[in-house]
C-alpha cells in the first residue's frame, strides 16, 4: 500500500508517521482487505498516542514518577523533579494563565492541564519557564549526547526569560559533572515594545533571573550573563571571546532580526556535532522565514527536526563560513531602537 499524508510527530529525535488516508494499489480487493486496512490504521493510531502523549501522562498523574523510578539514579530523579519545578508542575495547583491584560494575573487562572503543560501550550502563573517539559527534555537530550560524543563547547540560550531553561541546562550539566561547560545567557533584560499586552508578564530584569538561578543553587562563576539587544551584545560577546566554542545553541526570540542576529555571529561557534534549537519556529512565521533564508543562503545542508508544536533543532553536520553580505535589513525587532 502507498502511504498518502503522513503526519510526521518527531520527538527526541524520534519520528512516528502517521498515516491519514491510504491508496491502495490496484488489485482485486478480496475479502481481508479491508479488515487488515482497519487494523493497520488502529495500530497506527494507537502507536501515535502512546508515542506523542504517554509522557505527557505521566505527569498527569502525579511526580512520584520522579521518586518511585525503581532504576532510576539519583541524578535523573534530581533532573525530573527540577524539570517539574521549574515547569511549574510541581505547583500545579497555582493553574495555567488565562491571558488579560499584561498576559497574566492570578486572580484569573483556569485549571492546570498536564498535556497543555507538557507541550509549552500554556502560560504558567508560577514557573520559571514556559518551554514546557519537551523542550526541556530536549536540552537534556542535547547536552548529553554532546557528553558522550565529546563535543566541546558551552551552553548559551538567547532570550531567556525568568531563566528556566538555562537553569535547566545548568542542572543538567551540573548533574553530569561536566564542570568545563558554561552557561551563557543572553537577553535584553529590559522592556520590548513588539510584545504588545504580554510585555509585562515578559519582561524580567537580569537582578530577578540571577536571583532564581540562585534559589535552585546553581549560580556560580560559570554562569555568564551578556546583556543587550543581540545586535549590539553579540558583536561584542565574539571580539571579547576569541575561541569560544557552542555546543548547543538555543534561540528564543521571536522575531526574523534577533534570530538574523544569532544566526550570523553565533552560528560559526558551534563545531561539527553540536546542537542548534529554535524554541518558536514553528509557530512564528517570521523565524521560520529567517531560518529558511540563512540555510538556502548559506548553503547549510541540515533540516529541522521538531520538537513540539512551537520547537524544533538540528545537529550541525558540517562547518560553514557564513557569508554577511546576505545579511538583511532590520524588518522587526531592531526597527524601534533607532537602528536603521
């Protein structure tokens, strides 16, 4: 039979295609046919479900996942129950924001929903990142093979937020004994206009995401913040750090000028085997554009694997010297800042 519009759910680097409709050849249909054409369709379904949301179930029904693991060493029951904090499930009492007027209050919640939570669809009131658990599960995923395969190189996260992420990544690291990774965090750290009514839930102060960074006892000296707008930070983080190598690099920002930004100065840092994740490409057509841009530009041969509804990444296959006279004018982010 010939497989018409798979729906492809990759997570961890793991694809499950799911069949819609299926052609089948032209033959004489004899009475098994179609019972075996339902059959196989049932299966496929159900492999989707188990695949897709079984570990969002897990966490529906309670963390003693993290706890009652039989085999599970104590730094993966560590990195579970760090991964639900900062997540915000391990409060999930406190709900999922209901939006309003600076994206979030307290007093207007709905009900916690553990797969909305699992896949970065919702807000949390209390969490210290909103990626949800796959995106998290992914760093993880990332840094470890980049353990085991010795990559070298650090962590750096654009667009940071309250800083979960990087807090996670750090835990990893930390966990693992990697003690020769740093961790860079890279935002503005200040009010942006593009974000509309959401600016004030969005916006954090570097003082606010030291400080959680702290509360999980996880600053230290190999903590590096860089503060600025990307076109201006980044320039200056690449003169001052000659050598400086990436292993996983992780964008989040929204618009085609911050990732034009961390594509162009970064993208050369990261060797052969590391990591590049883009937290909103799927779902913001702008970043989509820029990536789009930057691999046929480029002449970049990788292509994305996707995360969840929002993510995607790819591993670096090969070193490219990136050309800068492909390099586009401002079009979103950098147009307020008096840029052009």
């Amino acid at each position: 039979m010939e497989v018409m519009n798979a729906r492809v759910y990759p997570i961890e680097g793991v694809q499950v295609a799911i069949t819609g409709r299926q052609k089948a050849k032209r033959h004489n249909w004899n009475t098994w046919d179609m019972p075996c054409a339902l059959v196989i369709c049932t299966l496929s379904l159900v492999a989707w479900w188990s695949t897709v949301y079984g570990k969002a179930l897990q966490y529906s029904r309670s963390i003693r996942w993290c706890i009652d693991a039989p085999l599970a060493k104590m730094e993966e029951r560590y990195l579970c129950l760090l991964e639900m904090a900062l997540t915000g499930s391990l409060a999930d009492e406190a709900g999922r924001c209901d939006g309003g007027k600076g994206g979030c209050k307290l007093s207007r919640t709905l009900p916690y929903n553990s797969t909305m939570r699992y896949f970065g669809n919702d807000w949390p009131p209390l969490g210290h990142t909103m990626v949800g658990h796959a995106r998290l599960q992914n760093i993880k995923h990332a840094i470890e093979t980049c353990n085991a395969d010795g990559i070298v190189g650090d962590f750096a996260e654009l667009g940071v937020w309250r800083g979960g992420a990087s807090i996670y990544a750090k835990g990893v690291i930390t966990a693992y004994g990697a003690r020769n990774r740093r961790v860079l965090v890279l935002d503005a750290f200040e009010s942006l206009p593009q974000y509309g009514n959401h600016k004030i839930f969005l916006e954090t102060s570097e003082v606010q995401v030291k400080h959680n960074f702290q509360k999980y006892g996880l600053l230290d000296s190999n903590v590096i913040f860089i503060r600025g707008l990307f076109r201006d930070s980044l320039p200056r983080f690449k003169r001052r750090h000659p050598g400086v190598k990436i292993a996983v690099l992780r964008i989040d920002s929204n618009f085609y000028d911050s990732y034009q930004d961390a594509l162009y100065y970064l993208y050369e840092l990261v060797p052969v085997g590391g990591f590049v994740i883009f937290d909103d490409v799927m779902s913001h057509p702008a970043v989509m554009q820029c990536w789009k841009d930057f691999k046929n530009e480029q002449g970049l041969p990788e292509e994305l694997e996707q995360i969840d509804d929002h993510s995607a990444f790819f591993r670096k296959t090969m070193e490219v010297k990136v050309n800068f006279s492909y390099f586009k004018a401002p079009q979103d982010a950098n147009l307020d800042k008096g840029y052009l």
